[in-house]
C-alpha cells in the first residue's frame, strides 16, 4: 500500500477588528511604544471585545477556511482545536465549534501545549489523514490571551493579542509530492514554571484567595523563556535541516512561533535562513499564541512567499516547555 502524505489544501484567518496599539497600552501600564518595539518588535494587536470566547474567534477562521476550500463544514470528519484559552474547562472548545458550525459528521478533541499548540495539533491531524482513516481534518488554532492576562503587569500585557487560524488537512493525490515530510516535537517539563497560570485547575481550585492573589492570569519569567527560546528553536531548526540534507538554501520560507522578534531573528541566522525568507508579522499581531502560525502563514502567501511546491519549515517553543519544528512542502 502507496504511502499517504497529509497536505494543507487551505486557510483561513481572523482577528478581532479592535486594534490596540503601543500608545493605547501606555494609557494603561507604565510603557510606551519604543520601549515594546525595543524589546519584542510588537506595535499593536487585536482585542476583542471582554466576554468574547476563543470559539467565536475560531468558527470565523473555519468559515473563511471552508469557503476558500468551497466545502460545507459536515463534509469535516475531525477537528484539532489547538488552544491554552478554551471556552471552559469542559465540554472541550472542539466541542462548541462542532455544534456552532453544525459539523454533524465531526468527532474531535483539544490540544494544550500553549504556543506550540498548532504544530502538535497539525501533526496529530495528520495522522489521521495517512492512516488513512479521514480524507477532510480541520486544525484549528485559536486563543483569546486577554481573557488570562492582568491589567497591571506591562511585562506580559504588552505581549499578546487575540486571534485564530484554520486549516484544512487532505490526502495528496497519486505522484503528488506535496505535505508535511517529518516533524519533532518535544517537551521539558522542567520549565514548567517559567510560563504558567497557576490557578484553576485541580491544584488551586478557583476561590476568593486565588482570585485576590491574582492567580488566574498568566505568570512569566521572560528571560527563562528567551534564553530556552532562543537555543531550542534554533536546535530544531537546524536539526532538521541536517536530517534532511538540507541547508537555509533549500527552505522557501520560514515560519516561526510569533513571540518575539529578537528569537525569530536570532534562530533564522543560526539556521543560515536569508532575511528575506523569514515571515514575520509580530509588529501588527502580537503573540496569538496558538494563532501566530497560521496567520503567519497567510501573510506569507498575500507576500508571494510561499507557493506551490515550496519548501517551509516551521518552529515554536510554548509554556511547559514544549517545542517543535515541522517540515512541509506546500502544495497550493
């Protein structure tokens, strides 16, 4: 039996319309804009609106998603939701989306693995597309990280925005030489607490004393997560490369994890990718967490980055610490 490959026949993408920018967040923390681009290369990202969940966010992206593809959502037999911001704690946010776009014939399930959320539910979709059990997998990746950020901490609330992507998992054709070629992924739970919400889950149940102490909102050690950033994206990168017998010649394009600029620069040098091949779109978004891929991608194609039959190699480091890297050859 002829080995199947999975390959992404479309995208979709969505952020919320309200754009918060640099100035807008000196108003509320002591900061000001050069001292964020300085720092992260980030200018503005979107909000949303407060009480919007991460559900509404993704059935957007699945509808634009869907549309570009001109199928109707229960021909999907399997939703990946990639997310650290799900609705509630149960049912899972695959869940609601399945219910909200009327997916009828759909099973699925979430992944947590913070930013590198979308590579790990990419991969696992794939899965499912070469044991040749489903022809139509939707991943999703979407996250709404104002609802977990506190209002006083510049430190992390200059850091994210809102926003989600989908794409849509299929089976290459006979002699078609597109898809995903490998992955690694890993994880070092060491890190855990450099990168966490502390309350909430069984641990620290939600109470008055979690909420006063500011528990429920994101806590970082930004220099941990630089320095582990910095060193493992770029050994997954390259690692790759390596295995493959490739160089940063051979790769059309590269997409990293949106998080900070200083880390996509610093791995893209070490990687021997040109300036040029590198996707970047921190400056407009912020870290979307789970959604910085996907949008990422769709910039890439509007530049004429990324084409039919491209090589793209793609790496994130999220909370936990988890990190991955994944090679494809895009087949649209």
């Amino acid at each position: 039996m002829a080995e199947i490959r999975a390959k992404i026949t479309s995208l979709g993408r969505y952020v919320p319309p309200r754009v918060v920018t640099n100035d807008d967040l000196a108003k509320l923390v002591e900061t000001n804009h050069d001292w964020i681009v300085e720092r992260t290369g980030i200018h503005e990202r979107h909000w949303v609106e407060p009480g919007t969940p991460s559900s509404e966010l993704a059935v957007h992206a699945i509808d634009d998603c869907l549309k570009r593809r001109g199928i109707e959502a229960d021909e999907i037999e399997l939703i990946v939701v990639a997310t650290v911001t799900p609705d509630m704690f149960f049912p899972s946010t695959a869940c609601v989306i399945q219910n909200k776009i009327r997916a009828t014939k759909a099973w699925g399930f979430d992944i947590s693995a913070a930013c590198s959320s979308f590579l790990y539910a990419l991969t696992t979709g794939a899965q499912f597309i070469e044991s040749g059990k489903h022809k139509k997998v939707l991943v999703v990746g979407a996250d709404v990280m104002t609802s977990i950020l506190n209002p006083e901490d510049r430190t992390t609330l200059v850091l994210f925005g809102d926003g989600a992507g989908a794409v849509l998992l299929e089976p290459c054709e006979e002699g078609e030489d597109f898809g995903l070629l490998d992955y690694h992924h890993e994880i070092d739970g060491s890190g855990g607490e450099s990168l966490y919400m502390p309350a909430g889950g069984s641990l620290h149940p939600p109470s008055h004393e979690t909420v006063d102490k500011k528990m429920h909102y994101v806590h970082q050690n930004g220099q941990a997560v630089f320095k582990f950033a910095v060193r493992k994206m770029e050994e997954l990168s390259t690692g790759m490369l390596g295995k493959h017998n490739l160089t940063g010649e051979d790769i059309a394009c590269f997409i990293a994890h949106q998080a900070n600029l200083r880390i996509i620069d610093a791995t893209a040098k070490k990687a021997g990718l040109a300036p040029e091949k590198v996707i970047k779109n921190i400056h407009k978004f912020g870290n979307t967490t789970a959604a910085t891929i996907p949008l990422a991608i769709g910039d890439a194609i509007e530049e004429g980055k990324l084409k039919k039959g491209d090589l793209v190699l793609f790496a994130a480091v999220g909370a936990g610490f988890t990190s991955g890297c994944v090679l494809m050859r895009w087949a649209y």
